[in-house]
C-alpha cells in the first residue's frame, strides 16, 4: 500500500457513512492525482511525490473529521414536519363528517401512523437501490396496464386495477412510471444523446402508457403521465437540442390531439354528429360549462358545488346541509368542498396554505440536490403532489371539470395516503443523501 493510499485510508477511518467513505474516496484520489501531476511538472517524482502531496493535503484526522461533518446524512426536519401536518390535517374532514361515516376517523389515523412509518423507512432507505431498475419498473407498469385492459374492474365507479383480490387505483402505475423514467434518464443520458435510433424508442415508450391510459378510461391519468415525462426529460442531463427535439415532438402530438377534440366539440354541437364524440362526453362537457341550465342531469354535481360555495361563509356553519348528502363522495373527491362549507373559507385557506408551503419545500430540495436522479425523483414527486392538488383545488371550487382525482391526503382511504407517503419518503431520503451522492451521471449501453 502506497502513501496515497494509506493516507486516504485513515481520513477515511473518521467518516462513520459508508457512503460518504466512498465519496470522499474518489474526491481524495482526484485531488491528490492533480497534486502528483504538478509537482511531477517541477521534477519531484516518485515516492517524494506521494509525500508532498499527502502533506499538502493536511492532517488526516482533521481532514478526516471535516469531511464526516461535510457528507453526514442529514434530515429535512421542514419537510418532515410538513408531512407530519399534512397527515394530521387528513384527519380533519374525517373527524367533521364522522357522522355520516362512522368509523372513517379511526381507519384514517392508522393510515396516517402507517403512512409516516413507510415515509421515515424510505428515508433511511437509500433511494439509488432504484437508480439503475428502470428498465425493469417500466417493463412492470406496462404489464400492469396490459392487465388492467384485460381483467381491470370498476369500483364505486372507478376503474381499478385488479390483481386477483387486491384491488388499486391507477394512480400507483403512475408513480412507478416516474420513478422508471427517472431511472432511464438519468442512467442512459449519454448513450441516449448519441443515437437517434434510442431517442424514437423513447418516445414511443413515453406515449404507450398515455395510449393505455385513456384506452382504460383514465383520461386524466394519461395527462398527469405526459406532463411528468415533459418535465422530467427537460430536468434530465439529456443535451439540450436532445431534450428540445422531445419536447417539440410531444409538443406537436399535444397540440394536434387538442385540435382534434375541439374539432369534435363543434362538430357534436353544430351537427348532432357524435362520430368523434360520444354523446355523454358532450353532456359533460355541457354540465361543466352550464351548471344551472343542466342542473338536472350532467351538471348536477357542478350546480351542488356552487351552490354549496355560494353559502359558505368565512367561518363555516359547522352544520352538514341537504345538499352535502346530495354530492357523492363528500369524503373523497369534494372533500374540500364539504370543508369549505363547514369550517369556512378561512379554515379552508390555511389548508391550503399548508399544501402550498409543502410544494415551496419541495422545490428547494429539488434546487439543493445535484445528483441527477435525485432531482429527478424530486421534481417528479414535486409534479405528481402539485398536479393533483391543484385539479382536486380547482375541481372542488368549480373551476376545473369533475373527474376521479383524489385530493393529496385529504381525501379518505388508505392507498391515497401510502402513495404519497412514498413520494414524500423518497423526497426525504434523497435530501439525507444530497452530501453523500457525487453529483455525476452514470451513463450504461442499452
């Protein structure tokens, strides 16, 4: 064993992470290589070589214990406490509609302690375990959604993913999709770059799951997927013309798919020709757009809500009106709407507020983390909670059109709160490890 050598290994013996040893490592070698190579410039060679430079670089206990405080594994106490609210927070509209669903407030506290477990266990987990399994979640997601289209279910008027006896929304197949996508990214940057052939097979491995989605009847699902791919390949070490090419191709794709439905609105309404769009779809569209005229049929749900709104005042009645029996899952889909009218707006604000904070936390740690998968887990964990929290917002206030989306947390059931649990447990983990992690891309032949 050489000086260098020796001299790396007793810094080393102060950094109690073993990842945090690895990282100092290969900073040391770097550093002491370049040391070498100039005093080898001035005429110094060999073992004297190894001896100046090791001196150079200090005393390796000191230097040893400067970097075990430089690369410790550290927790994001606001986001965690974030987190912490927000669960707490899931239990509000439980305990308010108690009544009307007995024994949701118990069920929903054992998700939320669940919940906080998973997330402060992936937190400790280390989230480059998935860097290099994206081929392998992607190629799961696709088999899942091909199983979907053959033995899915429909679930209180959901469609569900059924495998066997268990039973989960969509929304999980989407967060397995992002993960994989970061994975791919971040890991095949380079050899994507190069070769035109991989670009097209990535392309049209992004639009598969976008076809199978709406196919399955979640058009919003399908979305909620393209936007994540939009941002995760503009956030990606991918170069830039590449990334411009991508984003212009799913541009075009995005822009002819909206001309084609707006087509089809008007050929509905001014010919009574439903070739492209179905009759229903037209009356929902109808409902969204003119609640009170269709008040008895598609707008039904719409005329509630605004109704509803309409007489809540800033404190709330604490009362549960006719109207709120009327709406359908007041505990899942409205749930902020039912909250609205009985705690009132001001109440409802600082929910708000509180979800709004949380994605502003998340932003940072997307802008503190270096390591490319780690961003790309973030700002793909970051697109998922805000999208979803933004539609379910505008959706409950009536400005937005009704679909099956969940509000993040608030909204009642068990896999609703383990699925953003995940997000935020991997969010965490990757801030813990934000020192540990070489901000390098790992580039592998496909």
């Amino acid at each position: 064993m050489n000086t260098i050598q020796k001299y790396i290994e007793e810094v080393c013996r102060h950094i109690k992470s073993k990842e945090a040893r690895k990282v100092v490592s290969l900073e040391l070698e770097h550093h002491l290589a370049e040391k070498k190579s100039a005093l080898q410039e001035k005429g110094i060679t060999g073992d004297e070589a190894d001896a100046v430079a090791v001196e150079q670089m200090g005393n390796p206990i000191t230097v040893g214990k400067e970097f075990h405080k430089l690369h410790k594994p550290i927790i994001d106490w606001g986001l965690l406490s974030l987190l912490v609210i927000l669960l707490g927070v899931s239990l509000l509209p439980k305990f308010v509609f108690e009544q009307m669903y007995t024994g949701s407030f118990l069920k929903t506290l054992i998700f939320s302690l669940v919940g906080l477990g998973i997330s402060l266990l992936i937190m400790f987990f280390n989230y480059r375990w998935l860097a290099n399994k994206g081929l392998i979640l992607y190629g799961i997601a696709i088999a899942l959604l091909f199983w979907s289209a053959q033995f899915g279910v429909i679930h209180k008027g959901r469609p569900m993913l059924s495998i066997f006896n268990f039973k989960t929304d969509y929304f999980i197949l989407v967060l397995i999709l992002g993960i994989a996508w970061a994975s791919i990214l971040s890991t095949y940057a380079k050899p994507i770059d190069t070769s035109w052939k991989l670009q097209i097979l990535v392309l049209v491995a992004i639009f598969i799951p976008v076809v199978m989605f709406s196919s399955n009847t979640y058009p919003f699902y399908g979305a909620l997927y393209f936007i994540l791919t939009l941002i995760l390949l503009w956030n990606s070490p991918l170069e830039k013309k590449v990334k411009r090419r991508f984003m212009g191709t799913q541009a075009i794709v995005a822009i002819s798919v909206t001309i084609v439905s707006l087509l089809a609105f008007i050929q509905a309404i001014k010919y009574t020709d439903y070739t492209l769009l179905k009759p229903h779809h037209l009356e929902r569209i109808n409902g969204f757009l003119f609640a009170e005229q269709y008040k008895d049929g598609a707008g039904y749900q719409n005329f509630i809500i605004k109704d509803l709104l309409g007489n809540s005042s800033w404190f709330g009645t604490g009362e549960q009106p006719e109207q709120l029996s009327k709406l359908p899952e007041i505990h899942t889909d409205f749930v902020l709407t039912s909250l609205i009218h009985s705690i009132g707006w001001f109440g409802a604000s600082i929910i708000i507020l509180i979800f709004i904070v949380a994605m502003i936390r998340i932003g940072t740690v997307f802008m503190k983390t270096a390591e490319p998968f780690g961003r790309l887990i973030v700002i793909g964990g970051l697109t998922i909670f805000s999208l979803c929290t933004l539609w379910s917002l505008g959706m409950n206030i009536g400005v937005l059109p009704i679909t099956n989306v969940s509000f993040p947390f608030l909204s009642y059931g068990g896999m609703n709160q383990m699925i953003y649990s995940v997000i935020f447990g991997l969010i965490l983990s990757v801030y813990r490890r934000r020192f540990l992690v070489a901000p390098t891309v790992v580039s592998k032949k496909i």
